[in-house]
C-alpha cells in the first residue's frame, strides 16, 4: 500500500497527491485555529472583560456574522480527511473517542447559544447562555490542544491501524500543558480581535487585559517547546526547519506584546495570528509524512502514503478543490470588508 | 447491549433529529427569499416585515440544523470507523465537497443576511438569502450524492479490500441520485410550505396582522401545492427504481414474502410475522403495484422468500430480509401524510383562489394547523423506510452494518454518548420549540424595540452581580 501518487503535471510541484492534500488539511487546520481561534477568545472574553449585559452582547455581535464560517473550516478539514486519508479519519474520529464526544457536545452548545441568548430578556435564560458560550469557547481549544499534541507525542496505534488509547495516552503533563497554551493563545488572539472591533472601554479593557497574558503565554509556551523538544521526536526528525519555526514564532510573539504595547491592536493582532499559524503548522511540519505517530514504533506509524486515498479520487478532488476555493476565500475576505467598522453599544445589535 | 445496536440507536435518533430541521431550513429559507425578493420588486414595506418574522423563525430552526450537522460528520469516524476506511475514497468526496461548495455558502452569506440589512444594498442583501438556498439546495445535492453510493454503489472498484473511486461522473449522475434528490426537495419544499400555513392559519383564526399571515399563507399554499405533486411523482419514479435495484426494499415495504401475481395487487394493511414469514389479514388493491413498478397493469413483483435465495447464492449464506414491519409501515405512513397533504394543499389553493380563505370556517384552518406535523412524519417515515429496508446492508451488496462498526471503541462509551447526545438534543428541542411559540405569538412586529433600560448580570464578576444600568 506504500505506493506515492504521482501524475506529470506534478514535476512542476515536486508533491505527490497525497501530499498535496497532507498540506491542504494542514492549511484547512491552521485557517481553522487563526480564525475560529478569535472568535474563542471573544467567547472567553464575554466572561472577563464585559462587565454589563450590552458589552457581553457587543462583543458576541463582533464575531456574529463570521463564527459560523469560521467553523466551516473545522467541518471542511474533518471532511478532507475523510476523503483524502480514510484511515487517518477513522483511526483518529474512533480513537479520541470521548474527547471528541465533548467537542461535539461544546460546538452543538455553543452555536445554539450565539443564536438563543438574546431571544429573550431574563436573566437566567441569559446568564445559562452566557455560561454555555464562555465554557464551551474555552474548552473547545483547550481539548483541540491536547489532542494536536498526542499527534506529535506519539499514540498505542496497532497492526490493525486502531488506536487504542486509554486515558494517560491522551490526558498527560506534555498534552495539558499544550492544550493550556493554545486556549490562552486563543484568548490572548481574541482579546486583540475584540480590541479591534470595539470602541472606548471596552477596547481599553480587551487591550490592557491582552497585555497582562503576554508573559503568561510567553512562558507557557516557551515551556511547551521544551517539552516538545525532549518529549517527542519531532526536532530530530525536522532538524532546522522546526528550530526556524521556533525562532518565528518567538518573534511573532516579541512583536505582538511590542504592538499591544503601543496599542497597535491590528498589528498586534496580526501577530497573535502569526503565531498561530507557525504553531500548528509546526506540528504538520514535525508530522510529515506520518499523519498519526504509533508508538508502538514506525512500522505502525500512520503516514500520508499508507493512509491516503487512491490517485482518482485525490485527483478529482485536487480539482474540485482548486475550483472552489479561490471563490470561498473571495466571499470570505469580502464579508469581512463588509463588517470592518468597529461597533459601538449605541448599535443595533442583532444577537 | 453490544456496540453494533447502540451505534445503530445512535445513528437512528442524530440523524432523524438532525432531519426534522433540514427540509425546514430549505423550505423556509425558499419562502423568506421569495418574500425578500417581492419586497424588492414591489417595494412595498410590508414584505420586508413578512420576510424579517419568517427568517426569525428560519434562523432559530438553521442553528439546530447547522449544530446537529457537525456531528453527523464526525459519527462516521466514530462509532463506524470500519465504514469510513472502507468507503472513505468515495463517500468522503461528497462530504467533502459539500463542506467546501455549500457549507462555507450557507455560513457566510446567513452572516450577510443577519447582519446586514444597514450595510448593503437591498439588491445585494436578497442575493445574499438567495445564495443562501441555492447553499441548502447543494448541501442536500452532496450528501444524497454519497447516501445513493450506499444505496447503489457505482463509480468505484474493489483495491486492497476498499472500495476506491474510478468514475466520478458516475457517482454524480447516479440514477438513485436522480429519483432521490427530487423526492428529497420537494419533500422539503413541502415542509416549510406547510409550516408556514399552518402558522398563518393560526394567527389568520386570533385575527392577527391578517394582511401579513394572508399574504404568507397564499404564498406558502402555492409552493405546498406545486411540492405535493412533486413529492408524489418524484416518488413514484423512485419506487419504480427501487423495484429494479433494490428488489428486497421493495418487496419489505409491500409485506410481500412470495413473488405476487400478474397483475400484482397494492396491499393497504395488513399483519406481518417475520418469524413464519407471511402476512395475514390483507385488504389489496388488485393492480395497482404492478402499476407502481411498471407504469402497467401487468407483470409480477418478487417475494422476500425468492430474493432471499437469490442473494443468498450471490453473497453467501445469511438473512437478507430487512425488518419488514418498520419498512412496511413507514412507507404507508410515509403516503398516507403525503396524501393528505395533497388534499389539503388542493383545497387550500381553492380557498386561496377564490378568497374565501377566511370564510371557510375555522374547520379548515384548525386542520392547517394540525398539519404542520405531517410533513415531518412524512420525512421521518420516508428516511426510515429507506435506510431500514437497505439492511443488513450499509453499502448495498459490499458491506453489512455490522462489518462497519469500530472495533475499538466499547459499549459503554457507545452508551455514554447516546445519552449525552440525547440529552442534549431533548433541551434543544423543548428549547426551539419553546422559542418558536414564542417568537409566533409575539408576531411580526416585535421586532427589537430601542431597550431603555440595560438589565445587566455579570456571572463571572465578583459580586456575581446584578445592576440595572438605566440609561
């Protein structure tokens, strides 16, 4: 089954298609952290930084009209992986199966909570609601977390391609602590977000708060490299590259806090999303070409050749693929052009 | 119990809930686009009004739907791992489209809708709602393109034990898809139709804002006609191809055990026992199933018993009847709910027509009401039949349910699962419906009055506290 797909027109890209596709979910992943990660922040955020009803209510209108489609990305990355690696899919879905059934519990919450907490006026219909959307948006990236960092920690993956994980594999010091760094990195993320769509207090507040976690997210994530470094193999596999992606985000990180500093929160949130994106592309970069780590040793390793679909069906989708999104990123962009100003709470506000 | 029938209960009740709010978005959001558009072209304010009380409505119901959805993808992966490996070259492509080509439609320009009305051009705030279905429409397309592979595999070839894609065309030109997307549209079509007359019936019977709930019921009652007739005919060119495809369905759902006589006679009721393998107690319409199959009044239909044998020899030993009381009588619910609606839909177009809607008494308005549920028994009762009469096979003729199940995941979470996903959906519900009532009963102009006061409660403050901030 080891068998790397390649076509002529891919001597111009030196990628197999299945590697191509490898790369495709990892930019799906990473569109999904750097965006939907914003619109978690924000959800925490409506729990520390509002201090009445209409600034919680401001702040959940300034993801409004984008939470939605930023979690397309979530769905469209699950339903690349079901069709381009079948048994990454299966053997991860089956495998994390407790952890995602609280995923799935948190997403279904949350996104009837943004649609139901301004239906009506009474204070426990809202406060139920609220309590649903500051718990789920702090769970969501925090489960996300440790299960990206049990990728690179290596999983019990058998002969048969299951995984067989008990509670240690999955709940363990390395995998905490990164799923503790991606829900502040996602708060921090939000908190600029929120900076950038609001005005006067509530801007000062989400600004001044984003510079108080700064150091908090420096060391914990600084933590996490180290552990990465001595806890999985992947700085051996990748060498430089990782070490490259390590002294980027490092950067990314001295030049968000730099920003924040200055109040530049566009800037400083650009660079919050920096380092998002370096992060888990890091961890696709120290994947590559396994897409799940076996640590039963490499012969159970789950790769992007043993796992892969056949080359017609990658192909048929390469091209659906190189179709469609140049149209999904333009409506995109363009809705968020639609709702740059930054609201006030004298605006109509639709949730 | 084992992990094979709680994934299958898990299965049933996600995806049946997931299905009472997906035809109601798609008809729905057809409705509020119309409305939209007529305020557009007329210009007039009171269907701008029509449309906001109709998308509130539709929004509610969209969340469900949308949330409910996500775990429909993941439940492969989970409880039926071994389905997802096998097929995943074909049916995830489906999947996968749907996300990139609707999903990210439906997202952004709902965004649009909402947020939007001081913000774009009314031109282009309809062309938002308008994308919206066309959205709803192709996420149906897809995720029927890959529910007809299971139904009647094409388009692929058997490689190192899994099915992998050869002729995508193949998939996307399936003549399942072609009898079920109709069926399925104009199923949905019919659903939000009869929603919202039943709604503008009852608010037409209290006398409140009648010109709106007219106005929407006249509209609504056109789409429910013309949708009827459609679920009708649609139907029956998917029953005549079930017979030549998927003879065993067929035969579970008309209770016949032996091959019939020529011409072969449509069973109205009857008692099934599976366990002697015959029915009893049959009133029959003598004909008409040779009718349904053929477009004639001849030729035989084939018994359960026969095509047992067959399959037997062709896939090896093993019972291939499916439960044949649930497909026998949810296909029969399935028509009896359709016909009705037809009835209703005619004689409500009558009314319409000659503008005697109001006078015809509150009978005929009172029975609208209660017809909003026959729609969704009629969706429900349809799904069960075709996904109930295709076992004990989940892709028809190269994989049985059981063989799709994960290996490694017990019972007992299994278990936990279905109770905290049923949980969950039974708040959800009582909490949509709760809201719906609502939002009906305040009507269409208690849209968002200026709030005077801001009643404020911070949980997670110190005080955990509560102010009133008057402004």
């Amino acid at each position: 089954m080891n068998r790397p797909i390649r076509s002529a027109w891919m001597e111009v890209i030196p990628l197999s298609l299945s590697e191509l596709w490898f790369l495709l979910i990892a930019v799906l992943f990473v569109g999904f952290f750097f965006l939907e990660g914003f619109d978690f922040g924000v959800g925490m955020s409506t729990g520390i930084i509002a201090k009445t009803d209409r600034e919680r209510r401001t702040l959940i209108n300034s993801i409004g009209p984008f939470w939605d489609g930023n979690e397309v990305w979530l769905i469209t990355a699950g339903g690349a992986m079901f069709a381009a690696f079948p048994h990454w899919y299966a053997t991860m879905f089956s495998g994390f199966y407790l952890p995602l059934v609280v995923v799935l519990l948190a997403l279904i919450g949350r996104g009837v909570a943004f649609e139901f907490r301004s239906k009506m006026k009474q204070q426990r219909w809202r406060k139920t609601w609220d309590i649903i959307i500051v718990v789920s948006s702090a769970l969501l990236p925090f489960l996300f977390g440790v299960v990206f960092a049990t990728f690179m920690k290596g999983l019990p993956i058998d002969g048969e391609m299951q995984l067989r994980a008990g509670f240690l594999d999955i709940v363990n010091p390395y995998t905490v602590i990164g799923g503790l760094s991606v829900t502040l990195l996602c708060l921090v993320h939000g908190l600029l977000f929120a900076s950038l769509r609001t005005v006067g207090d509530l801007r000062e507040r989400a600004l001044k708060t984003a510079q108080k976690l700064m150091l908090p997210l420096a060391s914990l994530l600084a933590v996490y490299a180290l552990m990465t470094y001595f806890m999985t193999d992947v700085f051996a596999v990748r060498g430089w590259a990782l070490w490259i992606m390590v002294v980027l985000g490092a950067v990314a990180l001295a030049l968000a806090a730099y920003f924040v500093r200055q109040k530049r929160e566009g800037w400083a949130f650009g660079m919050t999303g920096a380092v998002i994106a370096i992060a888990f592309a890091s961890v696709f970069i120290g994947l590559f070409p396994r897409v799940m780590v076996s640590s039963f040793g490499a012969a159970y390793d789950l790769t992007v050749y043993n796992a892969a679909s056949g080359a017609y069906s990658l192909k048929v989708m390469t091209i659906v693929a190189c179709t469609l999104l140049p149209f999904v990123l333009g409506y995109q962009i363009w809705s968020y052009y639609i709702f740059r100003k930054r609201l006030n709470e004298q605006h109509h506000l639709e949730y | 119990m084992d992990p094979i029938m709680l994934s299958r209960i898990q299965y049933a009740l996600t995806t049946i809930f997931h299905f009472f709010f997906v035809p109601l978005s798609i008809g729905l959001v057809l409705l509020v686009a119309i409305m939209e558009t007529l305020y557009v072209v007329k210009g007039k304010e009171i269907y701008k009004t029509m449309a906001k009380f109709w998308g509130k409505l539709f929004l509610i119901n969209f969340a469900v739907g949308v949330v409910t959805g996500i775990l429909q993808e993941f439940q492969f992966g989970m409880n039926w791992s071994e389905y997802s490996r096998f097929v995943g070259d074909v049916f995830g492509a489906p999947l996968a489209i749907e996300a990139l080509l609707a999903f990210f439609m439906e997202s952004t320009f709902i965004g649009l809708w909402i947020f939007g009305w001081d913000r774009l051009s009314k031109k282009v705030h309809l062309a938002c709602i308008w994308l919206v279905f066309v959205g709803t429409f192709l996420s149906a397309l897809w995720i029927l393109a890959a529910n007809s592979f299971m139904q009647h595999p094409v388009g692929f070839e058997i490689n190192n034990g899994r099915a992998e894609m050869n002729d995508f065309f193949a998939l996307i030109t399936n003549g399942q898809l072609l009898v079920e997307f109709p069926h399925t549209i104009f199923g949905a079509l019919m659903t939000g139709a009869f929603v919202v007359t039943g709604i503008s019936a009852y608010k037409l019977m209290k006398k409140q804002d009648v010109e709106i709930f007219r106005k929407s019921f006249n509209i609504a009652i056109i789409i429910a006609l013309v949708s009827s007739f459609g679920v009708a005919f649609s139907g029956h060119f998917q029953a005549q191809y079930l017979v030549e495809t998927q003879p065993m369905k067929m035969a579970a759902s008309e209770g016949t055990w032996t091959t019939t006589e020529d011409p072969a006679p449509w069973t109205v009721v009857a008692f099934i026992d599976p366990d002697k393998q015959e029915s009893t107690g049959e009133i029959k319409i003598p004909g008409l199933l040779s009718y349904l199959s053929y477009s004639k009044f001849s030729g035989s239909v084939k018994g359960m018993k026969e095509l047992n044998a067959e399959y037997q020899q062709t896939y090896g030993p093993g019972d291939y009847i499916p439960p044949v009381r649930t497909t026998f009588w949810s296909f029969r619910i399935m028509i009896a709910a359709g016909g009705l609606m037809i009835v209703l839909a005619l004689y409500g177009t009558f009314l319409a027509v000659r503008k005697k809607l109001e006078v015809a008494g509150k009978w005929f308005m009172r029975l609208m009401v209660f017809a909003i549920s026959l729609p969704f028994i009629a969706n429900t009762s349809g799904w069960i039949m075709t996904e109930v009469g295709r076992q004990p096979w989940t892709v028809f003729g190269y994989m049985t349910t059981e063989a799709g199940v994960s290996p490694n995941v017990s019972a007992g979470m299994i278990l936990f699962s279905t109770i905290a996903f049923t949980a969950a959906y039974t708040v959800l519900g009582i909490v949509m419906v709760y809201l719906f009532v609502r939002e009906i009963k305040a009507g269409p102009f208690a849209v968002d009055k200026p709030e005077d006061h801001d009643e404020s409660a911070d949980p997670f403050g110190v005080d955990g506290g509560y102010s009133v901030v008057t402004k």
